[in-house]
C-alpha cells in the first residue's frame, strides 16, 4: 500500500534539498523505491529509471548488471538498467525507501559509474543508522538525506534521532 500524498510530501522533501543540483535523472531500484524516486522525479521535472531484478524480454542483451542482497527474498539479486535509459551525461539523484546496510544503494551507485553518469546526492525516507549505510555511502564522497532517521530499534520500542 503507498499513500500518495506522503509520498508527495518526500518527493517534494528530497527535491527542496537536492534540487540546486542540476539533476537530470531519478535513479531507484523495483519496486518499493519508485514511489519516492517518482514523486522526486515529479517535483525536480526529470524523469525516473529504475534498476529491474528480472530481465524482460524487450531489454537488450547489452545491460548494465551489479549484485546486491535482498532482505525480502534473503538472496543476492541482480539489479539491471538499460544503457539506453542511463548516460554520461546524465546527473543522477539515487532514491530509495530504505537506507540500512547500504548495499542495494551501492550496487545502484556502481549502476551510475557503469553507464559513467555522476551521482549528484543519494535520498533515502527512512534510514537505520545503526545498521551503519550511511558511513559507507559518504566513504564514498556521496551526499546522503535521509528523511526520518531511526537510532535503534527493541522489541518494544523505535528511537529516533
């Protein structure tokens, strides 16, 4: 389920702040990522691509391939993207729902260098800190926001910071 009028609310959230950036693409992975990077994309006037876990049939052979665990499935997934969809000239904003390890939104950072785009900023809606992705991502030299940052988490209770 995805209320929509939150999601406008991140997507106009993450906008705000990375907006002077000159972005020209919204980079996410399926499926839970595309309602924000969506509504990111809707308030920045770019356009959006997604990193698909399955090939189609109509994505060329030729594709940009990187590995990253799935918590759902409890597997590493392939994430592809299109060399069509992503280029060098393209200024990329990485929109996620979750920030925790940091994994998945390194794969999608190493997509970006592949296709020898410029990660502009990463955004996330939610970010663990605990579980330490952010430290890896600006480790990197990337810019991260998170909107809602949760410190720890019990069986009883969320802290957040």
């Amino acid at each position: 389920q995805v209320d929509p009028a939150f999601m406008l609310a991140v997507g106009g959230a993450l906008a705000a702040h990375f907006g002077a950036m000159e972005i020209t693409k919204v980079l996410t992975v399926e499926i839970s990522g595309i309602a924000p990077a969506l509504t990111t994309a809707l308030a920045l006037g770019v356009k959006i691509v997604y990193g698909r876990k399955t090939k189609p049939i109509t994505m060329p052979t030729q594709v940009y391939v990187q590995s990253a665990p799935s918590h759902t499935k409890g597997r590493d997934v392939q994430i592809m993207v299109s060399p069509e969809f992503l280029t060098a000239a393209d200024r990329v904003l990485i929109v996620d729902d979750f920030l925790a390890s940091g994994a998945t939104i390194i794969a999608l950072t190493k997509l970006a260098q592949d296709a020898s785009a410029t990660v502009v900023g990463i955004g996330t809606v939610i970010e663990k800190s605990f579980e330490g992705g952010r430290a890896k991502l600006e480790a990197l030299g990337y810019p991260v926001r998170s909107l809602v940052v949760i410190e720890r988490m019990t069986d009883h209770e969320i802290i957040f910071a």
